[in-house]
C-alpha cells in the first residue's frame, strides 16, 4: 500500500492497522519517503530470519540445506572440554519433513 503523507495523517489510525497485515509506504513530494509495518515484522527484519516449517520448502533447498558446510577459516572455534574430562563428537544434523 502506498499513500501521500497528507493522506496518512489525515487517518493514521487506519494506516496503522492496514500495517499490521501489510506494509503501508507514505510518500512526500512523489517520493517513498517512510514505510509503517509492524512490530512483528520490524523484529524479524531485525533478527535478520525467517522461521519457516520444513514442509513449505521444496526439495532443492532442503537439499542445499542438508549439504551446506561452513568454510574451516569461518567456523567458530572449538571450546576446550573440561578438565578430566573427553568432548563427545558432536552428531551431523539431521533435516526430516514433519
């Protein structure tokens, strides 16, 4: 949804809720000047991540998923075990449909 700014704040309260479903673009002069979306949306761009159940990916990316590596120059490293005592090898990740 777009909208002047004369338009948002002659019914902000409308474009506020119309936000909570979609993002609402104010424009000034023409231009896109500000967006209104919501909080939840807001923390998930912020968080950076799209949680998504595994039955609303296809094949392929399930696929990239399951053989994806990260590069040994970019892995974080390992923590020492504790004194006394062995670190137990940690078991590959597996990615099932629900």
């Amino acid at each position: 949804m777009r909208v002047s700014s004369t338009e948002f704040q002659q019914h902000v309260g409308r474009y506020q809720d119309l936000a909570q479903r979609e993002p609402v673009t104010v424009t000034k002069n023409g231009r896109d000047h500000t967006v209104l979306l919501s909080a939840h949306l807001f923390e998930t761009i912020l968080k950076g991540r799209v949680v998504r159940r595994t039955d609303e990916l296809d094949e392929e990316t399930l696929g990239a998923i399951a053989s994806a590596e990260v590069p040994a120059d970019e892995a974080a490293p390992q923590a020492r075990p504790a004194y006394g005592h062995a670190q137990a090898p940690v078991p590959p990740i597996a990615i099932r449909r629900l």
